[in-house]
C-alpha cells in the first residue's frame, strides 16, 4: 500500500486550494484598491490617518479593542425613496400627473404631499419605477429628488450611514475589522461622537458616560494627580456627578490620547460607488430664482429627528 | 493426565491487500452532485457578481449597483418637448417647421444647430431685425421668450430644438445658459443679427 505520494499531492492540493480561495483570491480581487472620488464631489476617499491616529490604531491593537468591538457596518438592502421637493409654476398639471402615476395614493394624501414639501411620494427597491415617476414630474414642471437609503439592522443602530467596504481600511495596517460585538461597531464612532473630551473619560471610566457598561477601563493610559491649586487644562472634565476619582484630576498620556484621535478617525461615512447613499432631500431653490421667504410652505422641512440648525425667530 | 495444552490460534493469513471495490459510482449520487454544481453554478452566476471589486451585498451585480446611483442632473428632454409646446410651437410650430410671415423653422436649421452661445442669446433677449434661415430671409421681431426660464428649463428646452425633428446638434447645459445669462448681464435689448455673429 504505497498511497503516500497520492495523499501528500491530495493535502496538498486541498491546503493550496484554501490558500488560493482565502489568500490570493481576495488581493488580486481587492488588494490594489486606490482611493476613489466620493459620489457627486471630486474629492477622494479615504484620506490617510493622522499621524496621531495612526499610532492610536496601534494602541487599539495592542489593547485588544478588536477583540470585542467589530468596525463593519453591514446592509442588507437599499431603498429609493422619490421626494417632491418643488411644486414648479402649473400645480394642476402636476396634480394631474401625480394623480395617474400615483393611482393609489389616496387624494387626501396627495394634497397634504404638495402642500408640506419636500414629501415623500414613492418608496420602492426598483430604480425604473422611481425613474418613470421623476420624469413625469419633471416634465410637468416639478422638482423631485431621488433618496438612496441603506437598510439594515446596524443602520437601524445607528452605526453608519452605509455598509463598510474595503477601500475604508485602506490606510490602516493592519486592517482590524473586528469579529465580535460585545460592545458596539466602531465603523463610524468618530462621526458619531466627535467630542474629544467624551472619548478620553469613556476610556478612563466607561461608566461614567454610559451607565451599565461592559467595557474594561483603561485607567492604566492615565495619569491620577491629586487635584493641586491649579487645574492642568488637560485634565479630564466628567459629566457631573460622576466623577470616578472624586479630589484627583486625571491626564490622558500620549497613548491615550492617540488611541482617542484614532476614535475620532474613524468615520466611514463618504458616499461611494460601491456603496452608495444620498443624504434627505432639502427643497431646492432654482439657482436664477429668488430665496423662498421662510414660513413658506416651499421653505425645506428639518430633517426628522434633529434640530433646525438655524431656528425661525418667531419675535 | 496432562493438562490440556491450549492450542493457539493460527494468526489470520493477510491473504492480499484491500482493494478499492470495482464497482462504479452508484449513477443516482452522479445526478445528484451534478444537480448541486449546477445549482452552485447559477446561484454564483446570479449573486457573484464575477468578482467585481465594487459590488458587496446586497448588490448581486454591478447593473444593480449602478440602478442605486444617484441620479446626475441630466437634461430632461420630457420637460423640454412640454416646455417648447406651450412656449415655442405657438409660433414655431410644434413640429418645428415654423410658420409662414411667422417664425422661421428650427428642423435644420443653422442657427439651432449652430454655436450654441449665440442659440442661448436669442430667447435670452429677443431678436430683432432681417435673418437668414435656410436660405430664406425673415424679418422679425422675437421677444424675449425664454428669460423667465430657469436655466435649466432654458437648457431643457434649447436641447429639445437641438436634437428634434432630425436635428442632430450636442445638447446645451444649464451650465452653458448660466455662462451666457452671466455674461449677458443685465442687457435688454433685442439681439440684431449682426451682434449675434460677433459672438463666439
């Protein structure tokens, strides 16, 4: 029984072939990726890390924050969403219009779409339907915007705008996209909370910005002085009435402070080809035309959820 | 009597080597892994994208990819063709062969397909004065038809006339009638034939 040359060239090719599938097949299909324009500006992405950050990835490294906290943003589909956001100068022809490409749209609902812009009319996954819808629109003299939304579960969460894509770690060596959630997904934390001072305390004391939190604290990337007649500026400032180390100011070292610039670096937020989003449609105003006086109905409605950045003065 | 000597057994004779058996691959486990390569193979087709490095999921291809860009502000042709009807065809007629004493045609002719800085200008400002369309001469007077346009209902409808009813010129952006309403100023005056070609 001399089967030996025959089980070494098997193994062989059953370990070749993995190494194939898992190593070279994945550089040649991303390894030589280039930093590429973001959609609708000429300005690439992704820019390289900060010298800061990028020694603060390595802390993160060191630290074993892979271990627990992934930086991939996953999707699992894309909605289109068809916004009218400008009623144009003949609104009977644009009701009619919207009245035959729209027949199920109740009536009632159709009035309340134009008088409350920008509105949204049509929500649907397949490009042709909203594409026939716009050009309808447009012929009558509307202005609709087309909306790109991901949807997902960790888009739900609030953890990105998009899914994560390779060109994102095109920077970082080595590429720590993380395997487990036992905390939250890192892929987008710099956007999220970009307060320095907030990303500094969490690290010394997690609890102390978010109560019942699992992580570890990283008391050892600090320094504890006891609070002297002068407060070093550098010192940590803790949401009241949590201060962990009551009488003591606390200094972020060098490495702490990088990993906390490697935090704030971490936002995979820029539309992309691979990846594409577009942000809610604010009513647009022809470039020709003159501003829409505030208080019209014409004026964009603040996106849901957030604040108007400059608030109406009503006195 | 001596006791009885146990006779050991006789060692098994290792009569030959095992063989792998003769018999053929039952054909039922042929068809049913030819079956799962099959099915492999179009569930790859369909969901592999052929390794393209743009697409992840939940884009199974780059035509499904590309069907979630967002859209790049085209000129609306539809938008246009209403436009010129309700605005142009009056007097140029909505096939754009204009009308006799009227308007002069646009289908072929020079002016619509000719520089577009100085197609731009006429509905800017109007057109005042003797023109030669198609070897014909028109003395007219067009008002300034298309200054409440947008610029990109202006566009809109210049590239309708540019590429209707057999003509065959580039469209006009809203980019090229925001040059030339710039340029243009704050000059209301009819354009004169003469003015127009100075324009390059």
């Amino acid at each position: 029984m001399n089967y030996g040359p025959l089980l070494f060239l098997a193994a062989f090719a059953a370990m070749s072939a993995s190494w194939f599938g898992f190593v070279i097949g994945p550089q040649a299909q991303l390894g030589r990726q280039q930093p590429a324009a973001m959609l609708g500006s000429p300005v690439t992405y992704p820019a390289n890390r900060s010298g800061e950050a990028r020694q603060g990835l390595q802390i993160y490294r060191a630290n074993g924050c892979v271990e627990c906290h992934s930086q991939q943003v996953r999707q699992t589909g894309t909605k289109l969403i068809v916004q009218l956001v400008e009623l144009g100068t003949n609104q009977p022809a644009l009701a009619a219009t919207l009245k035959r490409e729209l027949p199920s749209l109740p009536e009632a609902e159709l009035t309340r779409a134009m008088e409350k812009l920008p509105a949204a009319l049509l929500t649907t996954s397949a490009r042709p339907d909203a594409d026939v819808l716009m050009k309808a629109i447009a012929a009558a003299g509307g202005k609709c915007s087309l909306q790109i939304v991901p949807v997902g579960p960790d888009l739900e969460r609030g953890w990105g705008k998009r899914r994560t894509v390779a060109g994102d770690f095109l920077y970082d060596s080595p590429v720590l996209p993380g395997y487990q959630r036992m905390g939250p997904d890192l892929a987008n934390v710099g956007a999220r909370n970009p307060d320095l001072n907030w990303q500094l305390c969490h690290l010394f004391w997690p609890r102390s910005e978010v109560a019942g939190s699992g992580m570890p604290a990283c008391e050892f990337l600090f320094e504890k002085l006891p609070l002297g007649a002068v407060r070093s500026p550098d010192a940590l400032v803790f949401p009241a009435g949590t201060d962990p180390v009551p009488g003591f100011q606390v200094i972020p070292t060098p490495a702490a402070r990088s990993l906390a610039a490697y935090l704030l670096s971490l936002r995979a937020d820029a539309p992309l080809f691979e990846a594409p989003f577009s942000a809610p449609a604010v009513a647009a105003t022809s470039t020709n035309a003159p501003a829409v006086a505030p208080g019209s109905t014409n004026a964009p409605a603040p996106a849901a959820g957030t604040p108007p950045a400059n608030p109406p003065k009503t006195s | 009597m001596s006791p009885d000597r146990v006779q050991p057994l006789p060692l098994p004779v290792e009569s030959s080597e095992p063989k792998v058996a003769e018999d053929a691959v039952p054909i039922v486990l042929v068809v049913v892994f030819l079956i799962l390569f099959f099915c492999g193979l179009v569930y790859f087709d369909q969901r592999g994208a052929w390794f393209k490095p743009e697409v992840y999921v939940p884009y199974a291809s780059i035509t499904e990819l590309q069907a979630f860009q967002p859209p790049t502000g085209g000129i609306n042709l539809e938008r246009g063709k209403a436009l010129y009807e309700s605005i142009c065809g009056l007097c140029h007629n909505n096939d754009g062969t204009g009308k006799p004493n009227q308007a002069p045609p646009f289908a072929g002719s020079e002016w619509a397909l000719g520089n577009p800085n100085r197609m731009i200008r006429i509905p800017l400002n109007g057109l005042n004065g003797s023109i030669k369309v198609k070897d014909t001469d028109w003395a007219l007077s067009m008002p300034a038809m298309g200054a409440a346009l947008s610029d990109e209902d202006l566009s809109a409808v210049l590239s309708y006339i540019r590429t209707s009813w057999g003509n065959k010129a580039t469209p006009i952006t809203s980019d090229m009638v925001k040059a030339v309403r710039g340029a243009v100023g704050t000059r209301t005056q009819m354009w004169t034939v003469e003015q127009l070609n100075a324009v390059q």
